[in-house]
C-alpha cells in the first residue's frame, strides 16, 4: 500500500521534510520514495505541496498518514474531518446512554423484588421522636 508520509531531511534541531510517496513498509529514513510531492519546514511553518500530484496519488489508491491528513485538511486540498494523531495513555471508553443501563422488563422477578422491599420497609419500626420540650425538662433536675 503506498502512503503519502513526510520524511525528515533537516539537520538536529533543525527540522525539514520532505513529503513523500513511499511503500508502507519502507523505512521512511531509507530514502526510497517513488515521487517528492514537496515540502515542510515546522519552525518557519512553511508548507510546499504539489496539489495536483497529490490528488493523483490519493486518486490512484495511497492514503494520507495521519499527520499529512491533517495537513492536507488545513491546505484544503482534501476535505474531512481532521484525526487525532497523538496517542492515548487511557483508552477511551464508550459512555452508555441513560436509557440502556435501565434493567429489562420481565414481569416475575421485578415483581417479587419490588413486594419484597415493600414489606422489609413495612415491618421496620420507625422510632418516634419526643418533643423538644419533654427532653429539655427531662434533662433539667427539679428544684
């Protein structure tokens, strides 16, 4: 599968790519690219793509990488919605909607649980305050 990928060629702390179409499996420092279809320079955020070249390969079957996805997206030479590139440290995790956590409906268990509750709740005593003037003159000793 071909991929539309950058590939490095600035010296150390000075980065520059090229952008690339290349065999997937191909090493991108390897240098064996099928065509150069420009450029990017990250500090000056200068961009060169070859528009028309591009729409060729993607239009022949490569895929953009993440990244150049992006990039193609912000140039407006393709349209979409951009991908989230960086990685995850906490997986994402699917929220349920309110109505499917509610319990099935079957009438027998339902049924006895709910009867069983109301007669726990039923036979529990509930113990019955006094009144705050009983208590006051209960505590105060009687001269």
């Amino acid at each position: 599968m071909l991929k539309i990928r950058m590939q490095r060629i600035g010296r150390k702390n000075e980065p520059a790519f090229r952008v690339v179409v290349a065999e997937h499996t191909r090493s991108p420092k390897a240098g064996n690219f099928l065509e150069r279809l420009g450029s990017y320079n990250p500090k000056t955020k200068e961009r060169i793509l070859n528009e028309d070249r591009i729409k060729h390969w993607l239009s022949v079957g490569a895929q953009a990488s993440g990244t150049m996805h992006n990039m193609l997206i912000s140039a407006g030479i393709i349209t979409g919605t951009k991908v989230n590139v960086l990685p995850r440290k906490t997986p994402i995790v699917k929220e349920v909607p309110v109505e499917e956590v509610k319990a099935p409906v079957s009438s027998e268990p339902e049924t006895q649980a709910s009867t069983l509750a109301e007669e726990v709740v039923e036979a529990t005593p509930v113990a019955e305050e006094a009144p705050i003037a009983e208590v006051a003159s209960e505590e105060t000793p009687a001269a």
